[in-house]
C-alpha cells in the first residue's frame, strides 16, 4: 500500500509540474512477457554458458535461470541483452543466514594486478536501461549495471569485494503512450568507506546523473593508480566514470591497501519485479604498472610498534628469528633488497628471511633465518612491502598470502592474517646511523592509530594500551568539534554535520595518575 501511495504521489506530481515529456514508450527490444523466476530456455547448467564469439567483451557469469544472454540488432548496432529476475538466482546455494546472492547476467573483465602509477584497468560502452529492480522500499529499488572490484590487503569485507557499484534506480511516470511506468533512472554510486565496507555503516550512495528510458548512453569506467598531486611519494586508487559526457571522479579510500583494478558489467540485482539492461559498442584495455614503494633499502633495524622491540637474527638457519630489547648490534640489521615485484629481507650478518606455511617444524607460520643471500624468487623468501605513507611505519606480507610479520610475543614472530589495527604487525625502519635514545631502546606500547585516514566517511580511532582516556577533535581554528571520554580500545565516530572537509587534530589523554597526550592528524575529504 505504501508503495501504491508512493508511485501516485510520483505520477501525479510528474502530471502537475511536467508541461512536456520525453518519456520513451516501449522499446522494440523490451521484455514484457509475465515476470516469473525461471524459464526452461534460461535454465543454464553452468555460470560460464555464452553465445559464440559474443559481441560485448568479457567473461559472462549468469547467474539467471530467467534468460540467458542473447544479442538483438537495432539500427545496424548489435546489442547484447541482460533480462534477470527476482529469485532467478539458480547457480548459488541458499546461505546459513536463509538467503541467496542477487541474481545477474554480468560480464567480468582481466584485472589489472599491479598498482604503479599508471597501472588501470578501463572500460568503455553504450548502456540503455529498459527497467530496472521494483521492490518494496526506495532503498530495495533498482540494479546494478557495472561496479569496480578490487581486492585489498589488510582483512575486512568479502573475499572478492566491490570498491563502488553504479546502481540505476526508477523514476515512475506516463510514456508517451499513456502508460504509467518506469520513464527514467537515477543513477548512484554505491562506494564504500572504507576498505572492505558493507552495508549502511561501510558504503554510501552518491547521486550521479539521470538518464531516460532506452536512450543510447557512452559510459567509460576507469580504475587504477595515479600519482597524489599534493605528495608525490602517495598514490590514488581511483574508480573515474564519464556518463553521457558528465565525469564523476572519485577517490577510493585507503589506496595503499588496494591490490588490484577490475571491473564487471551487465546486469545484477533485482530484489522484485524484472531488470532488462542492454550493452554494445564495448571495448576493454588495462595497463600493468609495478608499484615500486618508497622504502630505505639500506640497512635499517626493524622495530615493532607494539612491542618496542627489534627483529633479531639468531645467526643459524632454519630456526626461528628472535625479538631483543638493544637495536644497537649488528645482528639486528635488515635491509629490504628488491627481487623482481617483491622484496627480501636481508640480515646484515647472516642471510634472507623465510615464511614457511602452516606445516612448518618449528610451528605453524614461524618466520625463520636462512643462509641464502639476496635477491631470491622462491616463493616463502619474498614480501610484499606496504608502507603507511601518513606515519612512516610498515607491515611486510609474505608473497601475496595476506599473512604479515607478525609478533607473537617478545621473543617469536610468525605470519598472521590481521588488520592494520593490530600493531604487532606494523614496524618502524631505524636506519643505521640514527642514534637510539633511552626512551627509543625501552620504547612502551602505547599509541593510536586512525583508519581510514583520509576519510570519507566514518572514522576509527584504535587505543592502544591507553586505558581511560579523553578523545578530542580539533579543527585547524582550535575548535573542538568532538570530545568523548571512553575506556574502549577502538572508538569509532560518525562523520556528521560537525564535521567538514579539512584537516583535524585528534588529542588523545590518559587518565591517569601521570597523564600522556597522543596527537595524530586527521585528514576529511
């Protein structure tokens, strides 16, 4: 009912402030058939089933058993054609939860795996929309005709996460025909907050464009790495769409965790009713580019943050590397030596550094010495090297397993599947020569840490071994837009109306008998 109200309050505001429409009436290639789940001729067996030599680029994944992709011509252009419905999902099995991924017809493009400056993947096309999802609810509205994907370092989200989706939502009126239906499409994109955001507290939508029913649209998407023009040590992992000629760039948050640029398109999503999507003219081209960070390669001794402690060798092979409370001898001297698209870690007095898998004598993951010298390619001696380019610390994944040097304790090290936030896996390079004050050699534990950072939305703010303390925002006029007391050790804070794109302060204070102050920039896009 509230639905039905909705669409009359829509068709009759649209009578009463339209004097003209460009509203389209039905298209020659329009489904108008009854809306039902599944079709004998849509049943595929498997999500690969295609046309030969199909005229829009791509892998197809259907996961429909309405239709199956077919292609139409129109005017001497070939159109491929994407009809989902809802419940039409006949590929994935039904979830712990009771429910079942959307169905979608889409096509998946080759990622580009490197993340240089100048490392994209782009995609181009002609869309028309002739319908879109018509559920229950303005939020359950509307589908998905391409989306950016991108996997990321770090843990958090899905397996295979999407970075933004461009979800196309109904607009209701009278076609020039007199019937009342879906005359046109808002588009959003759904972008996430941070990396591996879900939900209403990981993404949020921002308005694009409108465009009509079964009008021809040019849309280029492009993702990939470009230099930060403010720092040019940073890069930006951006997902840049142009759409009927309108360009609506956008930054993805936390580039350095981003480890790749994809990108699907097609049809999906239909929580009720019917979704006919149609794509031609498309072309795909992506560009490699290996990122090659800004890291100290001479010698350096590694201090883990949480621990204060330096990664020591113990000075024989294949038994485990040790933790030391002195950085000042030799064998707690690593440097980073390039070897092809990763890195070993390289002791001063003894050999590389090997990550064994879980099967390992010494222990699941223990991270041992060898004799071997650099540079080396086997598999468990290369890391991958991601610098926080905010703080200047560092977490080293082995190869591409998402494990990271980890310290278990004072005394062991391993690789573990852990956040950012975890700071027994962040360290500090102290490069041979800096002197070591007293403090720096007994180093406590304490600190904080904010992600993402700059932020586009809501922030975390991680405490870390500071018990009670007072959190303060400050913004660069000396204002204080937030201030909490808490004993947590992450407190996250909404982005609100007190909050405006700048640059903030965060004052952190213990209280307690000795008070200690943490400060640390914040930065709102």
């Amino acid at each position: 009912m509230k639905k039905n109200t909705l669409k009359f309050l829509l068709v009759f505001s649209f009578l009463i402030f339209s004097l003209s429409t460009a509203a389209q009436s039905t298209a020659s290639d329009e489904d108008t058939s009854e809306i039902t789940s599944c079709t004998d001729e849509g049943t595929n067996t498997s999500r690969g089933e295609d046309v030969d030599n199909p005229v829009n680029v791509g892998t197809v994944d259907d996961r429909s058993c309405y239709a199956n992709y077919k292609e139409v011509t129109i005017d001497d252009t070939v159109w491929g054609v994407y009809n989902i419905t809802r419940n039409s999902n006949h590929q994935d099995q039904v979830r712990a939860n009771g429910t079942k991924l959307q169905p979608r017809i889409e096509r998946s493009l080759s990622r580009s795996r490197t993340t240089g400056v100048g490392s994209f993947a782009r995609f181009t096309g002609t869309v028309r929309i002739l319908e879109v999802g018509d559920a229950t609810g303005i939020t359950n509205d509307g589908s998905y005709i391409m989306q950016a994907k991108g996997k990321h370092s770090g843990g958090g989200g899905s397996a295979d996460p999407a970075i933004c989706l461009y979800i196309a939502r109904p607009v209701y009126g009278v076609d020039d025909n007199g019937k009342f239906g879906q005359v046109a499409f808002k588009l959003y994109r759904e972008q996430i907050n941070f990396r591996g955001g879900e939900g209403s507290s990981g993404r949020r939508e921002v308005f694009l464009t409108e465009i009509e029913k079964n009008v021809a649209t040019d849309i280029v998407l492009e993702v990939g790495f470009r230099e930060d023009p403010n720092d040019p040590s940073k890069r930006i992992h951006y997902a840049d769409a142009t759409i009927g000629g309108e360009t609506f760039n956008w930054n993805i948050p936390e580039p350095e965790k981003g480890n790749e640029s994809g990108i699907r398109y097609g049809a999906y999503r239909v929580k009720g009713g019917r979704a006919q999507i149609r794509w031609a003219n498309t072309t795909y081209q992506k560009k490699e580019v290996v990122y090659s960070p800004e890291v100290n390669t001479e010698f350096s001794r590694f201090r883990n943050v949480a621990t204060g402690k330096f990664l020591t060798h113990n000075g024989q092979s294949a038994k485990p590397v040790l933790m030391s409370d002195s950085g000042e001898e030799d064998d707690k001297y690593w440097a980073i030596v390039p070897s092809g698209n990763f890195f070993n870690i390289d002791s001063k007095t003894f050999g590389i550094l090997r990550a064994p898998g879980a099967g390992f004598k010494e222990g699941p993951y223990v991270v041992v010495s060898t004799g071997n010298a650099p540079p080396s390619a086997d598999a468990d001696k290369i890391w991958k090297v991601h610098r926080n380019e905010n703080n200047d610390t560092y977490r080293f994944e082995s190869n591409q397993t998402g494990r990271y040097l980890y310290a278990i304790s004072d005394e062991k090290l391993d690789t573990r599947k852990v956040d950012e936030t975890d700071e027994r896996s962040v360290w500090e390079l102290i490069p041979e020569g800096e002197v070591l004050s007293v403090s720096d050699s007994f180093s406590e534990a304490s600190s904080i840490h904010i992600f993402p950072n700059p932020a586009s939305g809501s922030f975390n703010i991680a405490l870390n071994n500071i018990g009670e303390s007072e959190v303060v925002v400050i913004d660069m006029l000396g204002k204080t837009v937030f201030k909490t007391t808490t004993n947590l050790d992450r407190l996250q804070i909404a982005r609100d109306g007190r909050f405006n794109a700048g640059v903030y302060i965060v004052k952190v204070t213990s209280i307690e008998a000795q008070p200690r102050i943490f400060h640390q920039k914040l930065i709102l896009d």
